[in-house]
C-alpha cells in the first residue's frame, strides 16, 4: 500500500479547500492524475475531540501497530469492553479514518495523519 496521509484542519479557511477542490477539477479536466488529498475539516477544537478522542487515538496507535485485525481483538489488545471499542470503531470508520477489509477486519489505511489546529484571530485591544 502506498504511504498515504490524513489531513486533519481545525479553523481553516473553506477557500483554502475550494482551492484544494478546484486544482484537483483542473488536472482532471486536462487528463491528468491528481495527487490523492485526504482530508477533515472541523469548525473548532470542540468538533476535533468529539472524533479523536483520547481513547480513539489509542485505538489509532494500536491499530497501525497490529494491522488489520477483527474488532474482538482490537478490544482484548485495548483491554477495553467491546461494546465500547465497537462503537468507536464505527465512528472511525464513519469518518474514514479506520477502514474493513474484505475478510471484515479493521485496519488504519493512513502511515500519517497531519493536524493543523487554527485558534480563532483576536482583536487587538
């Protein structure tokens, strides 16, 4: 599999995504092979943890440690409820962040993710 990275933004601009959409539109409509960009874009810092949480980062690790695993292994390696882990499982995937492979086991598909956090500008007093 090739190295791919998860581009993860808090704050940013949405033109700087248009940006990013429109330069991919632009190579596509000249027959060329855009570079592959993944990326999740959140409003604030609060959005950010309501995904990553502590637990689902360790999950993370975990998984880019072990490969690609069923979710019963996943929760005996975590040493955590499988209800639980199942259930985080499931929002990861949501967010694209974890994928399932054929024979239905969980793996993290990204050798990098990026987190670019924007705090809000200040006015000057």
């Amino acid at each position: 599999m090739k190295p791919r990275t998860l581009h993860v933004k808090v704050g940013e601009d949405p033109q700087t995504a248009l940006k990013q959409f429109a330069s991919t539109l632009t190579a596509l409509e000249q027959g060329k092979t855009p570079r592959p960009y993944f990326g999740l874009g959140f409003e604030n810092v609060g959005q950010l943890f309501a995904v990553f949480t502590p637990r689902r980062w360790e999950l993370l690790a975990v998984l880019r440690q072990s490969g690609p695993v069923s979710v019963a292994e996943l929760a005996r390696r975590l040493s955590r409820d499988y209800k639980n882990v199942y259930n985080d499982v499931a929002q990861l995937i949501e967010w694209q962040v974890i994928e399932k492979n054929s024979k239905g086991k969980v793996f993290a598909p990204y050798s990098e993710i990026s987190v670019d956090v924007r705090l809000p500008c200040q006015n000057a007093a």
